[in-house]
C-alpha cells in the first residue's frame, strides 16, 4: 500500500510541475531578467541566418513569405535564402525570379523533375 502512495505522489507531483510549477517559475523568471536582445551590440557580430524553403506551386503565399523574411528586423545582409522548387507549374518560379534584386545572397534552384521535398531541400 505504501509503494501505490509513493508511486500515486510521485506521478502527481511530475504532473504538476509540467503543467503548474515549470510555467510560473518561468515567468518569475522571466520578470527578473532582461530580454537577451542586446546581446549583440553590434550589427557585424550578429550570425548569418539561413532560411531554406521547398516551394511547389506556392504562387499564392510565396512572395509573402520572402517579404515576411526580408521585412524582419534583422539586417538584410545577414540573410541568406535559399529556395528548391520541385516543378512548380504555376508562377512560383517567375515570382521568386522576380524577388531576386531584393535580395543579397540569394540561391534558387529549379528542378526538372518532380522530386519531392527532400530532395529539393538538399538541392
């Protein structure tokens, strides 16, 4: 009977530390420190930051997402894009041709076959 209390307490107490304790301590602890967005104080030292994306007949959201990217506030230089489309037969590829002067260090690759997205992303 003791053994089923102690297993009964333990289970109860992960439980509420998931979903209770863990989230309050937390935010008690995010009060009390800074956000870490001065951690770079200059803009040279910040990373380069690659985005990779697979596009297949993405006409509709595609030059959403590049502006979504290119308007982040992180500085433009610093970004790379790199694009697979597998195939598209709508005007995905037109489109993100088009978006290329916006962008610094830019790789678009166009495969011939459709070959998943796997593949397009290790293009």
């Amino acid at each position: 009977m003791l053994l089923l209390e102690i297993f009964f307490w333990t289970a109860f107490l992960l439980i509420a530390h998931s979903y209770l304790l863990y989230p309050i301590f937390t935010q008690l602890l995010g009060r009390f420190f800074n956000n870490n967005s001065s951690f770079y104080s200059l803009e040279e030292e910040l990373p380069l930051v690659s985005v990779l994306m697979a596009a297949h007949n993405e006409e509709q959201v595609i030059e959403e997402k590049i502006g979504s990217i290119l308007n982040s506030n992180y500085p433009s230089s610093k970004i790379e894009i790199l694009i697979g489309s597998d195939r598209s037969t709508d005007k995905t590829n037109a489109i993100i041709k088009s978006m290329l002067i916006l962008i610094n260090d830019f790789i678009f690759s166009n495969s011939i076959t459709e070959q998943g997205k796997l593949i397009s992303l290790t293009i």
